[in-house]
C-alpha cells in the first residue's frame, strides 16, 4: 500500500479525535466500524506486497518523504551498480541482474567472472573480468554475443551501435586490441609492438578506432594517440603529445574525439588534427566525465602560492569547442562525479550537488550517509545515490 493512501487514513482519524465535543453515537460508531475495517484492510494489503520483506528478502523499499526510495544491500557482497532503462544493474562475480527503483527483480543473466567491469553505451551493456578471458554483450535481459579471448582482458569498451573492443595481453607485444561487431563476429585486430594500452574507442559509425597508449620512446612517459580506419592496417594518424598520460578518449557522433589527460584536455578532428587545448594551470585534475554528447566536464583542485593544493574545487564544463560555458566552485574535493546531457550531479562528503551545464545549482540535499558512487538516471530526474548498505534513489 502507498504511503499517500496510509496518510489520508491517519490525516482522517486524528480530524475525528480532536472533536472532543461530539458524542459517540450510533452514527459516529458506525464510522469507527468503518474505519476499523479501512484499517485492517489496509493492514492486509500492507503485509500482503511487504510478505518478502517480513520474511528475509535481499531488499528492503520504503519511502523517505516523497522524494527517495530506498533499497538496502549486502554490505558483505561487492558489487558494481550502473541505471539502465530506468532500472538499476547489480553486477559481481556471479553475474548481472537488473532490479526496479522499488527493489524488485527484472531480469537476470548468471555469470563466472574474475574482477567484473561493466560498461553502458546506449542499449548496449558490455560486462567483462579484468584478467579474465570472456567479454559479453547484453541488451535488456538477452546476452547476444560472448566474446571468449585466448590472453586475459586488460580492458573493453562498446560503442553506441554494439561494436566492441577489447584490450588483451599478446606474448611477445605490449597488447592486442580486437574489434568485434555486435554479433560477435571478428572484425580488426592490432598489436602494439612498444607501448602499453591504455584506452580505446570505436567510433558510433563502426568504421575507425582510437587507441592511447603510454609512449616512452624519448626517455620519458608521453600519451600516445594513434587513429585508425577499420579496413586498413596501418593508422591514418598518430601524434605523441610530450609529458601528458592519456586516461581516456571518446568518439562523438561526428567522428571527433576528445583526450583526458592528468595534465590537460584535447580534442581532434576526424582526421586526428589536433583542434585545441587546455592545460590545467595551476590546477589537479580531480574527476572528469566524457559521457555526455554535447559537454565536458572536469572537476579540479586549485593550487595557492607555491604550487601547494587547497582546500577549493572548480568544476568546469567546456563544450566541444573548447569554450567554458560553465563554472562551480566550492570548498573542499568532490567525491563522485556523473552528467547526463547537460544535468551534472556530484558529492562533496554527504552533501549532493546537482547542476546545469552552465552552473546554476538545481539541488543541494543531504544524503546523512557517507556517499560510496552516484549515478544519474536517464531521465534526468533522479540519482541513484549508493551507500554501504543502501541504494536509495532521489529526485532531483
């Protein structure tokens, strides 16, 4: 039973008790029989849609005002949580398995996987074991393609239209990258004879690739960043861009891409030309997020005299032009970090920040737990706010 309708019930009796002054007569008895039967009505649907949760279920549902609902967990199991189809997704060693906001199960697909990572782009959901040997791709509750590798996984990404790829050990290279379609099927293969992989990315058209790779051919480590046509062996283009770790690149739909570096952001065009820059002056880069199609988002600690970290974070956000067309500033690091479009959510200690592309704070609200991930819903809306023992769901 919903909580508004236990409300109304309690709001109706406690009218009726602060009339002191009407007699109980047989009409006003008649009301109480009434409501006694509302009640234990009420009482039976209640115990009739909560019966799982009397008699041990994994999950917990309730609501906190009428903004949340909550979903307590095994703070025992380790678990990776991701939103899908406005849904939450549960992934551990034994497999994946979708849940709704209320807690109840969707769907399910088991699974033996060695250190689990899971990864979402469009309908695709990609879940694979870091030094494991299987990769699989899943849309809804279907596991469509299982990719088994001969070399353990050092890393995978999917692309928006299910193509994969997927970093392996190689005997005698520093890597492999195989390139799969959404079936499954083998499409491209590369070995990096000198320098260890780091990132890639298929672009949304299926036809290229972009791998980073941590360069240390002149003495010192340099991000490496090569672009490729997937019915051509060699790169169409490659650039090394000195003093700079790339951690992560993404293809947009145009075929651009942008580079996250610990020192700085570039963005290249299709044909892998560099198109600007922007170092973090004076700044460290503390969170970053690329999964929105229109902004980047960087959140980074300012440096006072002397080089020397305070207390104070800016969180910017750059269209693809390089311009800033939003700015954030509050005291102390930010813990987690999430965009959707252009809804940016993160933490600071138990304190949950919701913002505009272009700054303006939506919500501020308190979580009273300590704060482990947070993730945007599609929707825009609500945030799945992840605690030791709970998931709890807000509104934005």
């Amino acid at each position: 039973m919903s909580t508004r309708k236990i409300q109304k019930i309690e709001d109706y009796t406690n009218r009726a008790s602060e009339n002191k002054n009407i007699k109980i007569n047989a009409t006003a008895k008649t009301v109480i029989a009434v409501l006694m039967i509302i009640l234990s009505i009420a009482g039976g649907y209640y115990v009739y849609f909560n019966i799982d949760n009397i008699l041990g279920s994994p999950f917990t549902n309730h609501s906190i005002g009428q903004n949340a609902s909550v979903i307590t967990i095994d703070s025992g199991i380790r678990y990776q949580f991701k939103t899908y189809k406005n849904n939450i997704i549960f992934c551990n060693q034994d497999g994946i398995k979708a849940v709704s906001k209320k807690g109840s199960d969707e769907w399910s697909i088991p699974m033996t996987l060695l250190d689990p990572f899971i990864y979402i782009n469009n309908k695709y959901i990609l879940i694979a074991g870091r030094e494991g040997r299987e990769a699989n791709i899943i849309t809804s509750y279907s596991d469509i393609a299982s990719i088994t590798t001969e070399d353990p996984i050092i890393t995978a990404k999917i692309n928006a239209r299910g193509y994969l790829a997927v970093v392996t050990e190689e005997k005698g290279y520093q890597g492999k990258v195989t390139v799969y379609n959404p079936e499954g099927k083998e499409l491209y293969k590369w070995h990096s004879v000198k320098n260890r992989i780091l990132d890639v990315d298929i672009s949304e058209d299926g036809k290229r690739m972009a791998v980073c790779v941590m360069d240390t051919s002149k003495g010192k480590v340099s991000g490496g960043l090569m672009f490729f046509y997937l019915n051509e062996e060699a790169p169409y283009a490659a650039t090394v861009i000195p003093d700079t770790l790339i951690a992560d690149i993404k293809f947009y739909k145009d075929n651009s891409l942008v580079a996250i570096g610990d020192n700085q952001t570039m963005f290249f065009s299709p044909e892998g030309i560099q198109k600007w820059s922007m170092d973090y002056i004076e700044r460290e880069l503390q969170a970053f997020n690329t999964d929105s199609n229109e902004i980047i988002v960087l959140a980074q600690s300012e440096r006072s005299g002397g080089g020397i970290l305070n207390n104070r974070t800016i969180v910017e956000v750059l269209n693809r032009k390089g311009e800033k067309v939003g700015t954030y500033k509050l005291d102390g690091e930010i813990g987690h970090l999430d965009v959707q479009k252009d809804v940016i959510v993160f933490n600071h200690k138990r304190n949950i920040h919701a913002i505009t592309a272009k700054g303006v704070e939506i919500k501020k609200v308190s979580s009273g737990k300590d704060i482990k991930d947070l993730i945007l819903f599609d929707n825009k809306r609500q945030v799945l706010v992840v605690s030791t023992n709970q998931l709890r769901v807000m509104d934005l």
